[in-house]
C-alpha cells in the first residue's frame, strides 16, 4: 500500500494573513523576551499553539488580564472588545495588536453605526472570539445569531443592520438577508466578510473533486474549520476530518488512490506536511 498513495497539499490552504501576521509578531517578541502573554489561544489549532507555548509563550484569559502589571499582552487575529484596552490602560500593560485588519475594519463600522443609534444584528458564533470583539462595540446591545431559526420567536426592531462574523459563509448571509427582508424588516445590509477566506469556498470545491479522498485538517474549535470541512464533503463525500496525523485511520485508504490534503485558515502548512508524510508511511 505504501508507495502508491499519491499525496498533495492544496497550496492555497493554510494561515491567512491576519494569523500569520499575529503568530510573527509573537515569534519576534518571543525571540527578544523569551516568555509573551496572549489573551486567548493565538490561532484555533491546539498543536500550533503547543509549538508556540514550547517557545515561552502564556496563553491566559480574560479573567487574568486585570491581575497583569507592566506586562506585554498579545491580541490575537480575533480583535478584543474596547474593555480589554481600557484594563491595559489602568495596569501599564503594553498591548502587541495583532488585530486581522479585516476584523478592525469591521469593529470600526459597527462602531460607527452603534453611535448613530442604529439597531444591529450580527450574524456569528455565540461566544466566538471575534464576535465578543463586535458585540463590544456596541455596549453588548447588538443581537447575536448564529442561525436564522434564533430570530423567529425574537421580536426585532422594525429596520436594522445587519452585520456578519469575519469568516461566515456569504452565500448563508446573503441568504438571511433575503429572508429578513421577506418577513417585512428593512434591512440595511454590510458585508464584511474576509474574501480570504471566502474564496478559499470555490477554490476549495475544485482542489477535492480532483482526488479519490480528501483529509481534512483543522483544530476542532475553527468555525472556518467546520465550514471549509463542509464543502469539502459536499464536493467530495470522501472527505474526513482529522486534528493531525494520529487521527488517519488506515483502513480507510488503499493501493493507488489519489489523496488531497486540506485544512482552514487556522491550520498550520508544517501540520498538514506532518499528515502527507504520515500517509506516504502508510
């Protein structure tokens, strides 16, 4: 069986640029200090946050922050709701942004529509990172919802905004607008989503209808992660998830087949070269 898997990553999969950019500034710091804080895991994939903590780095949470005197403190991809910079503020912490700029963009606007009273909805993962981040902005007042069955026993303002979680499906958002415009809402929409991550939707179709197998390689808490898995498999029924290479089971592959390796934009290329090698062991 062994040397007849054919094995190949898809070039496109991988960190996004607001991962990348955050996991270098800690790199660097890390480098310099030897020990950086980061407030929450920096990246959805337990063993890239393992291979950084290898390298000093402390993940903590929101309730150790105000404990931190004259500390520096890494902000993630996510964003942090306004909270977070006023504890930092009040203890000497230097904060390390890492803030995607795509996420900054969008806190910015829902700022912004916040302080011209409007009503805002936001289309995301209840207790997402980045979501805490937006519903910051509005005091806590903005309506979450990660399903548009959420909405139905919910009496909504009359006219709204409708805001979305950074790396939501488009076609989906679209879909809820549509739909809360039938049921008589004025709906005042802003896409806000990564284009990053929602080419990846179309590119990633066509990389898994070109092989017999798709392995799919993603942290278990990546919402882009279960999305991306999701096409895979609606291109490919052949498709399975793994968390890295322990995972393969070898009874599902044989002689000859062709296997493509993918993962979210949480998911590091060094793990998914660690899955290509595993399989060739096979």
């Amino acid at each position: 069986m062994s040397k007849n898997l054919q094995v190949t990553i898809d070039k496109d999969s991988g960190f996004c640029f607001g991962v990348v950019y955050a996991i270098d500034m800690a790199e660097e710091i890390l480098e310099e200090d030897g020990y950086l804080y980061c407030l929450g895991d920096i990246v959805h994939n337990d063993e890239e946050v393992a291979r950084l903590k290898a390298k000093g780095l402390r993940i903590i949470n929101h309730d150790v922050l105000p404990t931190l005197q004259n500390e520096k403190v890494l902000i993630r991809a996510h964003g942090e709701a306004p909270e977070t910079y006023r504890i930092a503020l009040e203890n000497n912490i230097t904060l390390i942004d890492a803030s995607c700029p795509v996420v900054l963009k969008l806190q910015n606007r829902i700022k912004t529509s916040y302080d011209q009273n409007e009503r805002i909805l936001i289309f995301g993962k209840h207790g997402h990172a980045e979501v805490i981040g937006l519903q910051g902005q509005t005091n806590n007042e903005a309506l979450v919802f990660q399903d548009i069955g959420e909405l139905d026993n919910v009496e909504l303002p009359t006219s709204f905004t409708l805001y979305s979680q950074t790396t939501k499906s488009v076609d989906k958002f679209y879909a809820i607008k549509q739909e809360l415009i039938n049921r008589g809402y004025e709906v005042q929409a802003n896409d806000t989503i990564c284009r990053q991550v929602s080419n990846r939707y179309d590119d990633l179709g066509d990389f898994a209808r070109q092989y017999d197998k798709i392995v799919f390689v993603s942290g278990k808490k990546s919402s882009n992660g279960k999305v991306l898995y999701d096409v895979c498999k609606a291109a490919n029924p052949q498709s399975y998830f793994i968390s890295g290479p322990q995972e393969l089971e070898s009874a599902l592959f044989n002689q000859g087949e062709t296997i493509g390796i993918c993962g979210a934009t949480s998911t590091p290329m060094w793990l998914m070269k660690d899955v290509k090698h595993a399989l060739e062991q096979l």
